[in-house]
C-alpha cells in the first residue's frame, strides 16, 4: 500500500520497500532545496531519523541519516529531510516512530549483530507497525473529516438563527421637523381673511335680559316697521 506524507517543504511517499522524497513549493526553494525530482531511497538505506515537532511558532522537521549517517545537527537545508507544518505533527510522528522500527531491522540486518530469529521478530514488528501506522492515518483522517462536517453545520445553524431572530426597532428621532424660517409681515397679511358678520345676527342684551336678534327682527316685521340704516327703536312699533 502506498502511502503518502506532504510537508511543507517536501512530500514523503512509501512504496513497499521504497521511500521516495521529493522537494517541492517555495518554501522548498528559499531553503535551497532541489524541486520537483523525486529522490528514490530504499528503506534498508535508512540509518537514522530525527523528529522535532512543529510549534506555534516554528516549522516542523523530519530528516533521515542514508547510508550509515547519524543525525547530529538536524537543518530545514536537509537534502534528506522536509518541513512540515503544526497540524501535521500527528502524521509526522507516526511517520517517525514507523522510520525508528526500520532503523532497527536495519541495524538487525547488519553482520555480527543478531541472529535470524531476532531478525525475523524485528521484521514481523516491522509490518504490524506499518500496518497500525496506516489504521491511525485513517481514523485521524475520519476524525478530521467529522470535525469539517460538524463545523458546517454550526455555521448552518447560526445562519438559520440568526435570520429567526427578530431585529432591533428602529429608533424614532424624538426630535420635532424644523419648521422653517417664520413667515414675514407681507405674508401673513396676505394670509389673513376678514370673516363677514352679520351684527344682527348675534345675541344682544337689552335690559340686562338676552335677546336672540333673529326674534327681534321678527317682531319689527310682525309689525311691518322697517330697520333702517339710521336705526330703530322698540318706541316705532
């Protein structure tokens, strides 16, 4: 089974007994690494591996000794080492504990060192670590992908809520309309009307008694005296 680690400066593929590196991006290239040309290495290669997780603050760094190579001073300018980023820490460790096996039954395979049934046990642990390897990258991926799921549906939540939610009364300005500047003199003049009134047609007191003017008229013309403009008395009738 093929599997696959990518980095920040390198992607990591294994592929049954070949390990296979390739530098790639600009990150890549600011740390003076060659791009784009995998790097075949097989995995009795393998001498070494080093691991220093990712921080908030700093990149993560995998490199691995070729060769018979101990790692002494680790470097991002590593021609057999990538960067990787914080949330890859957990790929990468398993990553790394996997390499640490194979450096193991490398060293096993070395004349002088064990014997075969050693040997054989080492390589048995070899494939039981690659395949608990491969079960933990799949449920550390299912993990990830619910974690997506259910952000998703928190934000479709919010969305739904937030449209239920009944928005704020627009405030009303208490404040009165500007009225404008005050009419002029010539305005009001030419706004005003003169009601006509008729003076007999209002109540009159006679007497210190209150008379309808309309009965008084009615009585002048019981009478048949006229109401002239020079006046009439109650002595005329």
């Amino acid at each position: 089974m093929i599997r696959e680690f990518r980095g920040y400066t390198g992607t990591i593929v294994i592929d049954g007994e070949i390990l296979y590196l390739t530098h790639h991006g600009m990150a890549g290239v600011v740390a003076g690494l060659a791009t784009g040309n995998p790097r075949r290495i097989p995995l009795a290669q393998i001498t070494d591996a080093h691991l220093k997780p990712a921080t908030t603050f700093s990149t993560g760094l995998l490199v691995l000794g070729i060769d018979g190579r101990r790692i002494v001073n680790p470097s991002i300018n590593d021609l057999n080492g990538i960067g990787f980023r914080r949330k890859d820490n957990a790929h990468f460790r398993i990553l790394f504990n996997w390499l640490i096996h194979v450096v193991q039954i490398n060293q096993a395979n070395q004349p002088g060192t064990v014997g075969a049934v050693a040997q054989n046990r080492l390589r048995e642990r070899h494939d039981q670590e690659l395949r608990e390897l491969e079960e933990r990258i799949r449920l550390l991926e299912a993990e990830r992908n619910r974690l997506q799921q259910e952000l998703v549906r928190s934000k479709e939540i919010d969305t739904v809520a937030s449209a239920d939610r009944p928005r704020p009364p627009v405030p009303v300005s208490l404040a009165e309309p500007n009225p404008g500047p005050p009419p002029t003199l010539s305005e009001l003049a030419a706004s005003a009307r003169l009601a006509r009134v008729d003076p007999l047609e209002e109540q009159i007191e006679v007497a210190g008694e209150t008379y309808h003017v309309r009965d008084i008229k009615r009585v002048f013309a019981d009478t048949g005296t006229a109401i002239t403009a020079r006046g009439a008395t109650l002595d005329d009738l």
